[in-house]
C-alpha cells in the first residue's frame, strides 16, 4: 500500500513518460495520445480518449488502473494536477521522422519542463554560498568548452560591468593555465552539462590545489561536482549522444542569470547607478525606435 502511495504521488506525466518503453501496443497508444497534448486530455471522455488512441475503452481504463487510478475520473484529476505543479510536457527524444512542427514543440515544451524542474531543485544555500564567493572575488574566470562556451562568454559580458576583473576561457590549454596561476581570493566557475570531461575536472582540481574558490555548474554527483568548491546542480536530461544539448544550455544562462543579479543585490543600491552609467552609454549606438 506504501509503494503505491508513493507511486499515486508522482508526478503523473513524468511516470507515464518514463515507463513509455514497457507498454504494450495498445496502452502504449493511451500514452502516446496523451503525452501529444496532456491539457486535452483532461477534457477528453474516455470515448474521446478511446478515439484518439484508436483503442477500446475498455484499454484505456486498464491503462488508468495501470497508473494507480480507481478509473478514468480519478486518472484524469491526477493528470490535471500533474500539470498544475508547472511540468506541462515530458520531453521526449528527437525522431528524424519528425516534421517542424513536431520536434519544435519537443524542444520548446521540454525546455519549459526542464525549467521548472531544475527551478525545484535548485539549492538557495549553494545559490547563496556562490553570491558570496562572487562578491568577494578579486577576480572571476569562467570556464567552459564546447556547447559550455556560449554560456561562459555570456558570463562575462553580464559580470565584466561588476568593477571585478573577469575572462572566460574556452580552451582548455589557456584554462589549465589560468588555474595554474590562480591563488587565494580568485574564483573560477567551471560550467559542464556532463561534468565527466576529464580535462574540465583536471583542470578544476588544479585550481583548487593553488587556493582559488571553484564554483561547478553541472550535473549531481559528476567527477566535476565532486572537485569543486561548491556546485550548483543541474539536472536536464537530453539526447546529447546525437543532438547538441539544448535546454541544459538554457537551465546555465537562467543560472548564470541568477548568480548576475545575486551580485547586484548584495552590492546596494549605491552601485545601480554605476550600472545605469554602462547602460546609458549604450543610447547613442541605437537608431530611434519608430511607431507601428
């Protein structure tokens, strides 16, 4: 009874998304028809449902019941909930039969998930522990290589208007010397999707070994996470072996976003106006804004 309390108190979509492959053909198709608009599912008879899946009804009760559900009703508030906790979509892998239409809603609706997920997981102590290291950092390298790169760059373009000294590196012979010659009060961020890049978790070490403070941002329990200072932990899980990672990179910048204005914050409102000065000297650079 405690496991299927347990199994009622999942998520609903994540549940059905994750036992997709052992379903057989016909519940399989309650599924698929669900997961391609979860929100109209809800609206749906089960004749309607029965319809979509071009199943029996009859299937598609012992598909609710499959998921710890009295019945079709019950199973139907359940996925309603599921989609109020903010997880609307499950994403699922990239198919190359997929038409535009159909895999940019994957990758949209995925990273919306991916989001919300990592929203939840996001620990505010470790938030806070990289905010001070920032804050007092006499000077800030980010660190990050391929698909990492972009949001190392990015970084930098938000930090550099903070009055701290900061580069980011995207090659890995330029950071293990920058490690080399880290020391005490300098804080380096190592940014990996993986976290298993031999060359990232060496490189890390060799700045923790000269006294710098490393903040990783990268998946739990990584070989990265397990070197660093302090890790922001990011859980996104995608089809890399193919695809170039995509809501992963969105989760960092969000991330980076966050660190960004942490920073802000502890400065005082004495520094907006050092802000304000950068920004407004970007007026000029812009043609005027013209009516619809």
């Amino acid at each position: 009874m405690a496991e299927n309390r347990a199994h009622r108190d999942d998520n609903l979509l994540e549940v059905i998304q994750s036992r997709l492959e052992t379903l057989n053909k016909s519940e399989r198709k309650v599924a698929e028809a669900i997961l391609r608009d979860p929100s109209a599912a809800t609206r749906y008879s089960i004749a309607a449902l029965a319809r979509a899946s071009n199943v029996s009804e009859p299937t598609v009760n012992r598909f609710c019941r499959g998921f710890s559900a009295t019945g079709f009703p019950d199973f139907k508030i359940r996925l309603a909930q599921s989609i109020a906790t903010g997880t609307p979509y499950i994403g699922q892998n990239i198919e190359p039969d997929d038409t535009v239409a159909e895999f940019a809603d994957k990758i949209m609706l995925s990273t919306m998930a991916n989001l919300e997920k990592a929203r939840q997981a996001l620990d505010p102590r470790a938030l806070a522990t990289a905010i001070d290291y920032l804050i007092q950092a006499k000077q800030i390298n980010f660190f990050g290589m391929g698909g990492s790169a972009s949001v190392a760059l990015d970084a930098q373009h938000k930090f550099f208007r903070f009055n701290i000294p900061v580069m980011s590196y995207d090659d890995a012979l330029m950071q293990r010397m920058v490690a080399a010659g880290a020391s005490v009060g300098d804080v380096i961020v190592m940014i990996s999707y993986t976290g298993r890049t031999k060359e990232t978790v060496e490189i890390a070490r060799i700045a923790r070994d000269n006294g710098a403070a490393v903040i990783g941002i990268t998946t739990p329990n990584s070989p990265l996470a397990e070197v660093c200072t302090t890790t922001l932990e990011i859980t996104a899980p995608e089809d890399i072996e193919v695809y170039m990672p995509m809501s992963s990179r969105i989760i960092h910048l969000t991330v980076i976003d966050i660190l960004a204005t942490g920073v802000t914050l502890k400065r005082g409102a004495d520094f907006l106006g050092h802000l304000k000065k950068i920004k407004d000297s970007l007026m000029p650079t812009r043609l005027p804004s013209t009516p619809d």
